[in-house]
C-alpha cells in the first residue's frame, strides 16, 4: 500500500536565501497557521533562532492542500543552511522523497547551495530547483536560472521563479512538489509483514510529555495504544500519545505509512533513545538503514559557572542531546574550574549554540576553555591541548577541504588570507563572474577566525564549505600561560611553531589588559618548551583603596572599605590566583 496523496519533502538552500520565509508562505496558502498567530520566520521556534535570525534545528510541518479536487497531506521539514548543522539537514533527508533546491538570485549559487545539493542527490532525492527574491528583480536572474538548471540537470524552464517574500509563484512551486515529487516510497519495505515500522530522525523533551520522538512510518501503522519496541536499545514501551507536527504537537489516532509525526514514547531515559533507529510493534523486524555517528571535530571543555550546578549541567546535557544527537559530552575535571565536561561538536558555531542554548533553554551559564581540534600523536588522540606532553616525534592535524565561492574581484584579498591560514593546494575554476576555489587547510586555522577574515575580505559576498579529509604532519607547539607563577588551566593552546611568538606576544598584551590588580604584582608569562618567550607584569594595586581620601569623610570610608571586603567575598578562587568567571570569560574570547 502506498499512500498515494502524501508528499514529503525538504527545502535546502545556503543560510539566508530565504528558506524559512518560503515555509511562512507554505503554512499561508494552506491554513495551517492562523493568520493572526502568524509571524515571520514562524517554524523558527527556539528563542535563540529567532534572536539570531538563523535556523538552527530542522522543523517539520503537515500541511493540507486541496489540488484538482484531491486532498493532499504535504510533510514539509524546514532545515538549517550553515555547514556545522548539515547533520541536522542529512537526518531530514532520509525522512523524505524530495527536496526544494532555493537559490537566492541576488546572489546565485553559493557554497552550501552545492553541498547541500550532493546530500540530496546521494540521499536519491526528487530536486526541484527554485530562485527566490525574484522580487528584488535582479539583473543577473536569468544566469542564475540557468546555471541552478545546469547543476540540477533540467531545463531553465523547469526552474520556478518565486517570491518568498510577496508570495508570487509560491502556490506554483507547492502545486510542484505535489505534481513531481513522488508519494512516498514506491516499494514498501517489508510489505508481507505489514506492521509499524518508522525511522526515528529526532527527538527532544516536553516537560508534560517526556521524551518524544519524530517519526517516519515507513511500513505498515503505528496506533495511539500500541506497545513499540526500539530494535537499537532493546527497550519496550507503551506508547503514550501518538500525533503530527501542526507545527505544535497535534494528537491523532494512528500515523500510517508515508505520514510523518511523533510519538510520546513513555520512556524515561534518554539513553535509550538512538537518533537513526527504528521503532516497530513487531520484535522480529530488521532495523531500517539508520545513520551514521557524527563525528565530532571541535572539542571544548565547558564548567559551570556556579559549581553546585554540576548536575543540572549533566541533565540539562542529556536533555539536550535528545535534540542535538550530534552533541557529544564527557565528564571533564579541571584543577581549578571543578567539575565539568568536554564536549565534541561539529563546529564552533554548534558549540556557541549549545552553551547559549544551555543559558537560555536551561539558565545554566557557563565557563569554557578553547576550541581545540584532535591532533595525533602516533595512535593517540589529544583533543585537550593540556595533554600535548612539552616534547614529541611527530604530531598531525586534521585538514579540510576548502570550497570557496566568490566574485572574482575579490580573488585578490581571498589569496592574501592564504598564509595567514595555512591553506595549501589552492585551485581555481572560472564560472561566468564567479571563482570556485578549492583548498587544503588545517582545521584549527578553519575554527580560529576563517569565518570573519573571509567575510570581510570579500564584503560578505564569499562562502564556503568543508570536509574533513586527512591528518597532516605539521610543526606545532604547546603554549602555556602562567601569571604570578601559576599556569591557568584552560589557557593551554597548540600554534604552528612559526606563529608562536607572535601568538604569544598578543596573549599576554591582552591578558595585561583584562586581569584585576591584585595586592601583589603579577608576571604574565608564556612558556612554550620549557622557555618564556613573552611577558607583561601587571602592578600591584595601591594598599589601601580609601587612602586617597585622607581628612575627614569618614562615612565614605566605611562604604568603601565595605565594598572592598564583599568584593573579596565575591572573587570566586581560581588557585592562588584570583581570577572570577567574567575575567576568566573576557580572556577566551
Ligand atoms: P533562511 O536562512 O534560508 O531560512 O532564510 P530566511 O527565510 O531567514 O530569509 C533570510 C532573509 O531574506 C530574511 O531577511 C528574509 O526576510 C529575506 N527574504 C526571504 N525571501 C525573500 C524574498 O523573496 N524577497 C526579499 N526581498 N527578501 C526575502
Ligand atoms: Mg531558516
């Protein structure tokens, strides 16, 4: 059986060419969302997604529509466009059969339009292509359609031509997606069986209804009552309530084959629930192609800034995990930070997003050392720089493939960032006004300031997008910060050899600038193999902060002195020397 007036599909594009305003539309044209709770971005639905104006978790939507007088059951899933969030984009791939391919025509194909495209092309995909922002009435529209019709392989009539923002030929492209993207999979699975038999592709915690899942039924149905077992886990569990995204959770009877939606799994604990496994009534059932592990490549130790919070950090970590399956956390000490975790992430930007998710989601605040990536030192892995013992043999760094798109007026301040970032095996190709580039560059150079240095040289117009492909041998070196004596935890860091002094200089220059007086001087010093190769000395405070006013104002006095003495209270001790969490935040940034 296959349910013949369903579609389920994806929208990608690179961030900002207007995927989410485009789903706004959708949700119009179909009623789903009442026009006065309507608002821009609307699937946008985490706080921090609508503060930061990007979409940072996938977000699937049933919508109704009535075409030749069939009803329709469209399963749209809204994803994130930045490279650290391509898991995210990947896992809603396997829950579909196509996927709209937005380009923004003001600014053509950019670099994730490509690696998003190759995902959907590997994952089998129906491709419709579609430019947006027509409306803006680009001079270079018709280039763009035919080069998004090149990179499709379809004709520059088969392109659609919309306005996400005014809504012209959206209802078009949704007549589209119900005329060429097929309904659901055309060979059932395991049809003798016919029973339940869904994908799990996220998951996350509602505080009434515990750990819910969001499904793809791809076999058989799945009823509000029924008993479903997790092959991965080997758990059992009686479901709770059964529904669809409306985008609110809406309940409903029975999901069936095709359908999309989620399921309460009355299940407590979020270890047992695996991202890619398969839910079915019947034990016997072979487990569905799940995914595969995201690999973590950007590494940070993270405490809290209030250390009683340690376990709420952990659980509110589980929790979130449920929703960010490529979040991975260990236990992590620290001499001076206290307990805490390292955590693995795809990206810097997917650790910023944790720690202010965590903040917002979760009022936990906390501390964190560098990003660092994983060296390799023979057969092991050091991915917390402190480990990297003073002398070694030989030390790789993971490389990334580099693919650069650009305006070619900007090729010229493209290539001076090459130095600065180590980027080797540069190579070009001309596409009409465009350069491709393609590049190795170590990751680390990547995490550091990559982003922001292209952005700047390039007016914003450059994009890129990466793979990590090898480890390379490199010439590196641990820097270690100490003031008044004392190394700082969390202030190790690993630097091309060639760098280090520079490096070192500008730490110290800055460290100078951020730490607080004390009643002692302090030496700031940075040591790399055994030798100081930078120092600043911070003076000593002045005795007594109410000396300078002698004479009579005794009052004032007595508060400043009172000040004085909370301000000790409130120094939370890092060691010997005092450093408080706001200090100890100013000095990673
Ligand atoms: P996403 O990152 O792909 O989800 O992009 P958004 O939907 O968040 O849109 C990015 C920006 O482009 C927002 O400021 C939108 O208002 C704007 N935008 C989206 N579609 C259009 C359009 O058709 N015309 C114009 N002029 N602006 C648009
Ligand atoms: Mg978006």
């Amino acid at each position: 059986m296959s349910n013949s007036n369903i579609r389920n599909f994806v929208v990608i594009a690179h961030i900002d060419h207007g995927k989410s305003t485009l789903a706004d539309r959708f949700l119009e044209i179909t009623n789903t969302v009442e026009s006065r709770r309507m608002k821009e971005q609307y699937l946008d639905q985490l706080e921090l997604e609508r503060e930061r104006g990007i979409t940072i978790k996938m977000a699937p939507v049933r919508m109704a529509y009535t075409l030749n007088s069939k009803s329709y059951i469209l399963n749209l899933i809204d994803t994130p466009g930045h490279p650290d969030f391509s898991y995210e984009v990947s896992r809603a791939l396997a829950a579909v059969e196509g996927a709209i391919l937005l380009v923004d025509a003001t600014q053509g194909i950019q670099a994730q339009t490509l690696a998003n495209f190759h995902i959907a092309r590997k994952a089998g995909l129906k491709i419709i292509g579609a430019v947006n922002k027509i409306d803006m009435h680009p001079p270079q529209l018709p280039q763009v359609i035919k080069e998004l019709a090149d990179l499709i392989g379809c004709t520059p009539e088969e392109i659609h031509k919309i306005s996400a923002k005014t809504g012209e030929g959206v209802e078009n492209l949704l007549e589209a997606v119900i005329e060429f993207i097929p309904a659901s999979s055309e060979a059932p699975l395991q049809s003798e069986m016919q029973a339940g038999l869904a994908l799990i592709f996220d998951s996350f915690y509602d505080d009434h209804k515990g750990i819910i899942v969001s499904v793809r039924v791809f076999d058989g149905e799945i009823k509000d009552d029924d008993e479903i077992y997790l092959i991965a886990t080997n758990t059992h569990s009686k479901i709770k309530e059964i529904g669809y995204f409306s985008p609110q959770l809406k309940p409903t009877k029975k999901l069936t084959e095709g359908e999309i939606g989620y399921i309460a799994t009355g299940i407590k604990d979020p270890k047992k629930i695996k991202i890619g496994d398969t839910i079915t009534l019947n034990p016997k059932h072979l487990a569905l192609p799940g995914y595969e592990e995201p690999k973590p490549v950007v590494f940070v130790s993270f405490y809290p800034e209030e250390s009683d919070d340690f376990e709420d950090l952990k659980k509110a970590l589980q929790k979130l995990k449920l929703n960010d399956s490529a979040l991975k956390f260990e236990p992590d000490f620290n001499e001076v930070l206290g307990r805490g975790f390292k955590g693995g992430f795809l990206g810097k930007l997917h650790f910023e997003i944790t720690a202010e998710r965590l903040e917002k989601e979760f009022k936990i605040r906390t501390i964190n050392s560098f990003p660092s990536v994983a060296y390799k030192l023979g057969d092991i892995f050091i991915s917390n720089p402190k480990d990297l013992p003073d002398d070694f043999n030989e030390i790789q760094e993971p490389i990334v493939k580099l693919e650069i798109i650009t305006p070619i007026v900007y090729l010229g301040g493209i290539f001076q960032l090459k130095k600065i970032f180590r980027m080797s095996d540069i190579q070009t190709q001309n596409q009409r006004d465009k350069v491709l580039i393609t590049a190795k560059m170590p990751l680390a150079e990547l995490i550091s300031d990559f982003d922001d240095k292209l952005k700047s040289v390039s007016s914003g117009f450059a994009s890129f997008s990466y793979e990590l492909i090898d480890y390379q041998k490199a010439d590196l070196k641990k820097l270690e910060i100490l003031v008044a004596g004392e190394p700082i935890a969390g202030l190790v860091r690993i630097f091309p050899k060639k760098n280090i002094e520079s490096e070192a200089r500008k730490i110290v220059e800055r460290l100078k600038k951020i730490l607080p007086r004390q009643q002692f001087s302090q030496a700031i010093q940075a040591v790399a193999g055994g030798r100081i190769i930078a120092r600043e000395t911070i003076p000593a405070l002045k005795k007594d902060v109410a000396g300078y006013l002698y004479g009579g104002d005794r009052t004032r006095k007595m508060k400043l002195w009172k000040k004085q003495k909370k301000g000790k209270k409130k120094l939370k001790t890092m060691g010997r020397v005092k450093i408080t969490a706001e200090t100890f935040k100013k000095m990673i940034q």
